[in-house]
C-alpha cells in the first residue's frame, strides 16, 4: 500500500471525527443554552405570579433603606402555612405550621437557620396581646406573621417565602424526593389528614413529598424544638437536592410544582442573585431552636422563651446581618431536651 496515501486517508478520518466531535459539541451546548434560556423564562413567568407584597410593606420599619441580595446582609421568612386546596379553609383559620428564619451574610455567604416553635408565646402587633406566634397569620396573612417575628427576635424580615401543602409536596416530588435520615419509626396523617397513611421507618432514606410533610409536621414523637430540628434537616435536604448537578433537568418541573401555592415578596432580578451564594457549592449553614418550657399554667399549651437564651440568639442574629459587632458562637446543642408531652393545642 502506498504509505503516502494511507496517511492522507488517515489524516482525513481524524478530521471527519473531529469535525463530528465539534458538531456535536455545538449541537449540546446549543441544546444547553436553549434549555437555559427556557428555564430562566420559565422561572421568570412563575417569579411575576407568585409575587407579592405583604399588605403594604414595602420594606422592614426597621431599615433605614432597603436592601439587596448580594449587596447587603439580608433575611428571609419561610412560613409554611396549615392549609390546601383540598381543605378549602376560611383564612380565618389558616395558621402558620413552620415558621424558619433564613439570615444570609454577604461577606462569607454563610447562612443561619432558626426554628421557631408554632406554639412560642409571644407579643402579636396586630392583635394587641401576646399569644401562640402560629395564630398571627390569621389577622393579616404574611404581614402579622412579619411583624411578630421581627418583634420577637428584634431583627428586620426583609423577605419572605410563603408555601402551603401542596407547593411543599410537589416541590419534593419534582425533584424525585430528598434524602433524610429519620430519627424514628413513624405513622402519620397525610396532607388529606387520612390517619395512618403514612409509615417510615428508622433510617436514612428517599422520602417523597407527602412522607417528608409528614415528618416535617407530626408533633406525637417527641417535642416543637425537635420538630423545628427536623423542618431544618428537610429544608437543608432540598437545598443539597436543588443544587445537585442531576437534578438540572428537573428544575423545569420544580418551577411548575411552585405555581400558585407559592407567594413571595422577592423579585425574579433578587431571586436570581441568590444563585451566587451556590457558585461554591452549599453554603456554610448553621442552625439553632429557641430554648424554652412547656406552659400548661393557663389550662392552654404554650411554649415559653428562656428570655437569657433568646437575647442571645438575637445578639448572634443581629450580628450576622451586620446591625451590631460579632459576638460569641452559639450552638443549637444547647437547646432544652424534653420529653414526650400531651397537651391541648387551642
């Protein structure tokens, strides 16, 4: 064979690949981009109708201005809220279920979570008298629930993020479920209240939406500070799923599932800016409960605050939103451990 020949006829076939390589390269990254640009579109569309102000606050009476995400140190309220369309409750009714407090800190994207127990005794602006903080949601929606945190924990509440059942579910379920090692074995009422419906056992696992709700919610196993502790293990578990490679694709489905059962008061351009805090991977997240003791004094179930414990939060709280120097490290192991309690929940 002509030893010039086989080398042009060799030369030509690696050219044909690279060009079938390049081809197809460009091909992906066309696909890449376009399922991108339909993403953030799609995101957007959801972002306009899930946008909302809470009544007309248009930012926290303690801001000298408003803030911004990555410029400032900022707060975000998730309130999970007692109700779905398949309950069709009065508003009247509706009570916060979970209430965790997000402040993100710009300099070392670090983010600090706390539980607050649904049952803590605390001062409601608008109803003019201290009561259980899961009934401010009933005067006036996301704004009294606002204001009595703020009032609680004497910080500003910049943004919120409220969900009800269904988004909860459905945001689980488009991401294929979340993993999360349970602490015990369980049977519980589903969101339909169904008894029984849903059982787990002991261990790590994939939970789907309404089993995950199911733990998030029961109150029969141990205590509220546990129960905030485990709102904040499932709240971390769609954090890590969100920001997986693999669930890319899903993303599409997780913007769907959010909808209409999701009402917020941040904008697409400030929700978009909270995608710099993942560029490292998970962000640094610390988590703490509010430590306290049961109150039957009043024939009524409340959780009272250790006011030592709660200054303290406030002063950690405070400091990582830049409003005060830094003060020492506080840990949720110091929470108060109870044990199991019947009690009446009016």
């Amino acid at each position: 064979m002509n030893r010039k020949k086989y080398r042009k006829t060799n030369s030509s076939k690696k050219r044909t690949t690279i060009k079938i390589l390049l081809t197809l390269a460009v091909s992906l990254l066309l696909c890449v981009s376009a399922f991108g640009i339909y993403l953030v579109k799609k995101a957007e569309h959801a972002a306009n109708n899930a946008y909302e102000t809470a009544g007309n606050r248009e930012m926290s009476d303690l801001r000298d201005e408003k803030v911004e995400p990555l410029h400032d140190d900022i707060s975000i309220l998730f309130i999970g809220v007692d109700d779905s369309s398949a309950r069709d409750q009065p508003s009247s009714n509706i009570r916060s279920d979970a209430l965790v407090l997000a402040t993100l800190n710009n300099e070392d994207k670090s983010v600090k979570l706390v539980s607050i127990p649904r049952d803590t005794y605390t001062y409601i602006p608008d109803a003019g008298k201290e009561d259980k903080i899961t009934h401010a949601y009933a005067y006036n929606g996301p704004s009294s629930t606002i204001e009595s945190v703020e009032n609680l924990l004497k910080i500003p509440v910049d943004y919120y993020v409220r969900m009800d059942f269904e988004a909860f579910i459905d945001v689980i379920d488009a991401l294929d479920g979340i993993t999360v090692d349970v602490p015990f074995d369980l049977e519980e009422q589903d969101e339909f209240d169904n008894a029984g419906a849903i059982s787990l056992e002991e261990g790590l696992q994939t939970l789907n939406g309404s089993e995950a709700l199911a733990l998030a919610r029961t109150r029969h196993y141990d205590n509220d500070i546990e129960r905030g502790k485990r709102q904040q293990l499932i709240l971390q578990a769609i954090m890590n799923k969100t920001l997986s490679a693999g669930s890319f694709t899903n993303y599409a489905d997780v913007i769907d599932a959010v909808g209409d059962n999701m009402k917020t008061n941040l904008t697409f351009k400030e929700m978009q800016a909270f995608f710099e805090y993942a560029k490292g991977g998970k962000p640094d997240v610390e988590t703490f409960t509010l430590d306290g003791y049961d109150d039957m004094s009043t024939g009524i179930y409340y959780w009272q605050l250790d006011q030592e414990s709660l200054r303290e939060v406030q002063d950690i709280l405070q400091s990582h939103l830049g409003l005060k120097p830094d003060t020492s490290s506080f840990s949720d192991s110091s929470a108060v451990e109870l044990g199991n309690e019947s009690y009446n929940n009016e």
